[in-house]
C-alpha cells in the first residue's frame, strides 16, 4: 500500500466516523463532576468534586499534554482514572490547555511551567491548605511536570508518570524518526501555530495499520451480522458509544503555540538535551538529578508513540531514594481506558499514593 493510498485511506476513514459520530449527538466525555477554580489565557484548572468524605490530605494535580485533549483520563465512568482517584480519597484537579490560537504562537515552554502551572499549583495549594501536591504528568505533560518538579521542589510532594520520555535518543517509534529530521523552524514560522489537523495526521501515520485495524475492527465485531441470525452477536450499545467517545477523543486535536513546540522538538528529540541534564527554560538549567521526591513511574508495553526505551532511563537520572518502575501490558491509549487501567494501573496508582499522601 502506497503513502497516497493510506493518506485516502484516512481521509475517508475520518469522514466516516465524523458520518457516525453526527448521529450520536449525545456523546458524552469528561463527565465527572468538576468547577473551573482558575483559569488564564486558554488554559483552566478543573478541581473535580469529591465522591467521599474522608480525602488524603496531600492533592493530585494532573498535567496532561498539550496534543490532545485531558478527558481521555475521564472518557466515561467505567473508564475514568481521575474518578478512581476521588473514590479513593484523592483531592483531584487536572489541567485544560484549551484551544491555542494565532495569538498564542510566541507562547514559550516558560510561560507553560513557570507561569500556567506555577499559578494552578499555587491556587491548589490556597484550596487545599496543603504546602505540596502531587503531580501526574501523562506522555508530553510528564515532561512538563518534571521540569516544574526541578524548578519548584518546594512545592511538589510526590511525582507519577505514564508514558513519559526523557531519552529521545532511539528509533522505536516513527515519531522520534520524523521528529528527528523535522524542519521544525520552517514549520513554526509558516503557521505560528501548528494546526491540530496536521497533528492529527501525523500521530495517526506512526502506527496506521494498527490504528485503523483497532478502530475498525472494534465496532465491525459488534454491528455485522451474518445470515445466520444464531452466529450474529447482539449490538453492545456501550461498546459502540466507547469506541465514538474515543473518536471523539482523537480527532480533537488542539494546535501547538509555536515557540514552545519549537523548543520542544529541538530540545528534546533532536538534541536530547533533558536525559542530558542540559535544557534550558528562561535560562534556569533542568537538571534530573535535583529530583529527590517519591517518583511513580509507568510505562505501556506496547505504547507505539513512547517507547519504553525512552521512559525507563528516568529512574536512573532522578536523585530520588524512594522511586518505583511499572511497565503494564497494554497500549499508549490503553492504560487509561483500556482493560488493564481499572484493573491494574490505576490501583497500583492509588496503593502509592496512599503510602505517601500524608
């Protein structure tokens, strides 16, 4: 199959499941009880509501990426780490990016870390009494998290990451390929900011086949029927609602402000300078090895956008003492929403925290 082949492919692949997400109207997501507590510029601090009465004392703020939207940690009920969280006693808050626009294209790495989440973590801190929280950061918002975690220690209790890279340096992924070789000046100087649908296309192509298969394939087993009514499984209408919630979910990709995905591309994938100790943000190194907090980290086997080669050296490059490694047999997307989350993961994230929340 050719390149022109696929591009069609997914064109016509995307236009059919915008057909059937219209006639879902009621598609749901992010349906957890919350309130906007802050907000600046595009991005809002939700803080979700409590489920139980007795909470842990110390917060658990998550930091999503910037490439595509936070609900994916609360796509439904059944499949919601943010509402495993509260059922535990966790105080939970999680960070909206929103939507950049043209204005936002000088918006730098800076101004994410040291202005929009300094000020959500200090407003966390005003409504919860609490001096520190907990950051979650998740793919791309891990990394953001640990770059706070070095330039505020004082501030932050805990660290969790899923799906995390600090070594870009390896070829297990399409996307540290392209990334590598991408002409990222020219690509931020032609659009400001880089529109969603061009990221869109681009995370789909690191794994095509795959992507396709598994969206197809979920919703053909549960609708086609053959002749024989006694071999036809009958419509699963939540399954059919998970798979357009997820649609939903990756189609709905924000555009990046150009300066700080400018950064980010060269910093970190072509330079590798944040396995090296030697990336900057408004000139104050980040530097790993001031990280000494308790650190959670979690990876997916079979995550084809981070590669476990890519996650696991963070656990040599922080100082911490007190420091744990997971890696769950699922996928990039699945180990929020997927089997293995509920089951696994998300316990195993809760049983941490419990132990050091105090």
């Amino acid at each position: 199959m050719s390149i022109t082949d696929l591009i069609n492919n997914y064109v016509e692949f995307i236009t059919g499941a915008g057909a059937l997400l219209g006639s879902y109207t009621g598609i749901q997501v992010g349906t957890t009880p919350s309130e906007v507590v802050y907000s600046e510029n595009k991005m809002k601090l939700l803080h979700y509501l409590p489920t139980v009465k007795k909470q842990h004392p110390v917060p658990v703020f998550i930091v999503y990426a910037f490439v595509n939207r936070y609900y994916i940690m609360d796509l439904q009920p059944d499949k919601s780490v943010v509402k495993r969280l509260l059922d535990e006693g966790f105080d939970t808050y999680i960070v909206d990016w929103g939507y950049p626009s043209t204005d936002d294209r000088h918006l730098t790495l800076n101004d994410y870390v040291n202005d929009y989440l300094n000020n959500a973590v200090d407003r966390i801190r005003e409504i919860s009494g609490s001096e520190r929280v907990t950051l979650t950061g998740v793919c791309h918002g891990g990394v953001l998290s640990l770059m706070y975690a070095v330039l505020h220690p004082e501030k932050v209790k805990n660290l969790v990451v899923l799906n995390t890279p600090v070594n870009f340096d390896t070829d297990k992924s399409l996307l540290n390929i392209w990334s590598k070789s991408l002409d990222v000046d020219r690509l931020v100087d032609y659009y400001g900011t880089v529109p969603g649908e061009l990221m869109n296309i681009g995370y789909f192509f690191v794994d095509p086949l795959r992507n396709m298969i598994d969206l197809y394939s979920g919703v053909y087993d549960r609708t086609v029927c053959e002749s024989d009514d006694t071999k036809c499984p009958q419509l699963d209408e939540e399954s059919i609602m998970t798979f357009f919630r997820l649609m939903k979910w990756g189609s709905d990709n924000p555009g990046q402000a150009g300066e700080a995905y400018r950064q980010f591309i060269k910093d970190c994938y072509q330079k590798n300078l944040l396995i090296k100790n030697e990336m900057e943000i408004d000139g104050q190194r980040i530097n790993l090895k001031n990280i000494t907090i308790p650190l959670l980290n979690i990876m997916a086997k079979y995550d084809n956008f981070i590669p476990n080669d890519s996650s696991i050296p963070l656990n040599d490059a922080v100082s911490s003492v007190d420091k744990t490694m997971a890696i769950f047999p699922t996928g990039h997307i699945g180990i929020f929403v997927g089997y293995e989350s509920q089951k696994d993961v998300c316990p195993m994230i809760t049983g941490w925290l419990k132990q050091r929340s105090f």
